[in-house]
C-alpha cells in the first residue's frame, strides 16, 4: 500500500504526524516535501506520485479546499480511481470547513 497524502502547505504540522504514524504502521507514503527536490517539475512527479499510489488520503481544512493543488491530486485520484489505478480516497477533516461538492 502506498498512500499519497494530499494537503495544503499550512497543514503540513499535522500531515507531518499523520505521515509519521502511517510509516510507523509499515504503510509508505508519498509526501511532498521528502519526494520533491528542486528543480523537478510539479505536475509530472504529482502525476507519477499519484500513478503509482493505492490510496489518497485527503485532508480537509479551510486551506485545502481552496487550493488549486489539492484540487489537481483529486481529480487525477478521481481519474485513477475510474481506471482501477487508485483503490481509495480517504478524506480527513483536519479543521472545520466548507466541503465542496
């Protein structure tokens, strides 16, 4: 299982210990700042990240619902999803926020 976890940058305290527990629990996890170097294109190492992860875990805060990242991991998840490449997504509701539809 490998879980991508996408977030928004002002969350990353609490991706941070969420990743953390995953790995303790044997589960690997794609998370921006350990995968990214400078230099690497976003979109295609986003794309790849996502290509090759069983599960997104997706975290809900007034941020991220906002973001344009977080809405590009959804529908390529969304996308994997459809095609069998994504098993799941999990979405977490780290603070209190408007959920779009």
């Amino acid at each position: 299982m490998k879980v991508f976890i996408s977030h928004s940058s002002t969350d990353k305290k609490f991706v941070r210990m969420l990743k953390d527990a995953l790995l303790e629990n044997s589960i690997e996890t794609w998370f921006d700042e350990d995968q990214l170097d400078l230099g690497d294109s976003l979109v295609t190492r986003l794309e790849n990240a996502l290509d090759t992860s069983s599960h997104l875990v997706l975290i809900l805060s007034p941020n991220s619902v906002k973001s344009d990242w977080v809405k590009f991991e959804l529908k390529k998840a969304l996308d994997n999803k459809r095609t069998g490449l994504m098993q799941k997504i999990i979405p977490i509701k780290y603070r209190k926020c408007e959920i779009p539809r």
